[in-house]
C-alpha cells in the first residue's frame, strides 16, 4: 500500500510539473500494486486520463476514462444491482409476452447458474481484455 502511494504521489507530482512519461509511468503502477483499492484506483484513473489527454493520447485518454465510470459508478454497489434488477425485469417481462421455449426444470437449472456467474462477476470483477 505504501509503495502504491508513494507511486501516486510521484506520478501526480510528475504531471504537475508537465513531465507525461513520467506520470504515467508511475501512476500505472498503482493498479499492479494494489488492483482493489477503489480510492487509489479512481484517483490514479483519473490522474492517468488527464496525462493521457496533455500527451495527446486520446485512446488512453478514454480507455482510464472508461475504466473510471464503469468501476466508480457502474459496478460498483449499488450500481450492479441496479443493473441486475433492471436486466432481470425485462427478461422477465419480455418472457411473459413470448410463448414458453423452456420448462420448469431449464428454469430451475439455469436460474442458479445466473446466480453462481453473479456471484463470480462480484467477487473477481470484470475480465480486462
């Protein structure tokens, strides 16, 4: 933790004196450090897209960008159970209108099967391809 810290100083520092390379450098060791710390990720996320858009880099600009909205506000509590909710209504509501294309027991095989990737999709994150 500390030398994650260290590494977010060095590289805010950096920025602030004008020196990209550096920052950037530095910042992204923050997320091989310490890859579930939420504050230090989205701080060094945000400071990473700025470096990224002062070193005219404008797919690294939006990739921490990106990567900052959807573990800041997207999947993080309480907004994957929003989702859940939301993508669980209209499944349902979209399969009350259609005829039944599967039985009771597809159902109860496949309804543990969500729950299961759910539980995966909270405990490890989304895979960063």
């Amino acid at each position: 933790m500390a030398l994650a810290k260290a590494a977010l100083k060095r590289g805010e520092a950096a920025l602030a004196n004008g020196d990209t390379a550096t920052a950037i450098t530095e910042m992204s060791k923050v997320e091989r450090l310490v890859p579930r710390e939420y504050k230090l990720n989205q701080r060094a996320w945000l400071a990473l897209s700025e470096a990224h858009k002062k070193a005219g880099d404008g797919d690294g600009y939006l990739e921490y960008k990106n990567k900052t909205w959807w573990w800041g506000r997207g999947l993080r509590w309480p907004g994957w159970y929003i989702i859940a909710y939301l993508s669980a209504r209209s499944a349902y509501f979209d399969a009350k209108e259609e005829e039944a294309t599967f039985t009771m027991n597809e159902a109860l095989l496949i309804a543990p099967l969500w729950v299961g990737g759910l539980y995966l999709l909270v405990t490890y994150g989304l895979p960063d391809y």
